[in-house]
C-alpha cells in the first residue's frame, strides 16, 4: 500500500530523476521504492501561479514495478518540459501531483464518478481519446457535465457533446494522490 511514508520517498526519488535529466553531474537520489500492483502512474506540475503547465504519465495493465513507472514518467516529463522551454527552476518552484492508478473501471453512465475524488477517461473510436486527473478537475471548478464537455472540446478534440452519445466511452480513474 501507498502510505504516507512511501509518497515523500516517490516524491524525493522522482525530483531527484529529474534534476539529473537536467544536469547529469547531479547525483540521484537512489530509493528501490516499493513493488505496488498500479495500473498506471501520471504527474501533474502546476506553477506557482496556479497555472497548469505540464502532465505525463501512462496506463497499463498489470504493473508491478513502481520504481520503472516513476523512471518512465520522468523521462517523459522531462522531454515535454524541453519541448515547452519550462526550465528546471520553473519546474523546482511548481507544485507536483502524484498520481498512482489502482484500476480505470468503464461506467455506462458517464455521470457515475465522483469529481472530487476520481479522474475521468474519455474515448470515441479508436482514435480520439484524453483524460483528467483529479487535481485539473478540482482546479476547474465545472460541474461534471462541464468536466465532460471541456474534456471533449479541448482534450479529445472531439464536439463537446459526444460524450452522452452511446458510442462515447468513458472510464473512472481510482486513484491515490499525493501533492509535493
């Protein structure tokens, strides 16, 4: 189980993956972490203004290695940080959002999740797909129907309202948070 003593562990390993992405003198701070079964791991950098200005991370089933989750996402986050020209110190200074998926259920009723607590998936055909995290839906402070409006229109890309049509196919994200 992820407790209140592994998230500071995840935490400190995962800046200190990033800082040597920046700067490979740097020295990692080396943690074995924990084998958790997780069904993905995602993290959100929100800046010192509030603003949302990076998110990374994966799902897939029958993850077992935590420590290979968290390498995986840090690189990634460290590549769009470089694509997006968000420095090092941008990234030092911002708040992060740690994300470890414990299942990602289809709901029928795409209004059956709670906005406090669940993120939400959405996908139309093959194709087109996207998602919130718990942290970017409590940020907007929109009712589930405008989640799920706005997730369509500037996510997916998709016309708002696909997501009440039978074909629109959304999934609940279960999820343990952790905020550094």
């Amino acid at each position: 189980m992820l407790d209140n003593e592994i998230w500071p562990r995840i935490a400190s390993y995962f800046k200190s993956k990033l800082d040597t992405l920046f700067d490979p003198a740097a020295v990692l701070v080396d943690d074995p972490l924990v084998d958790h079964d997780h069904k993905g791991f995602y993290v959100g950098v929100v800046d010192s203004l509030g603003k949302g200005i990076l998110r990374e991370g994966f799902m897939q089933e029958g993850l077992t290695n935590l420590r290979t989750s968290v390498d995986t996402v840090a690189n990634a986050l460290f590549s769009q940080a470089k694509d997006k020209n968000v420095s090092r110190d941008k990234l030092q200074s911002s708040t992060l959002y740690f994300y470890c998926v414990q299942n990602c259920t289809y709901i029928a009723d795409p209004l059956a999740w709670d906005e406090n607590v669940d993120g939400i998936y959405f996908m139309w055909g093959q194709k087109y797909r996207g998602l919130y995290l718990p942290y970017e839906i409590k940020q907007f402070g929109l009712t589930k129907t405008e989640t799920l409006d706005r997730l369509c229109s500037q996510e997916v890309h998709v016309p708002s309202t696909l997501w009440r049509l039978p074909e629109g196919l959304c999934w609940k994200i279960s999820c343990i948070e952790y905020i550094s």
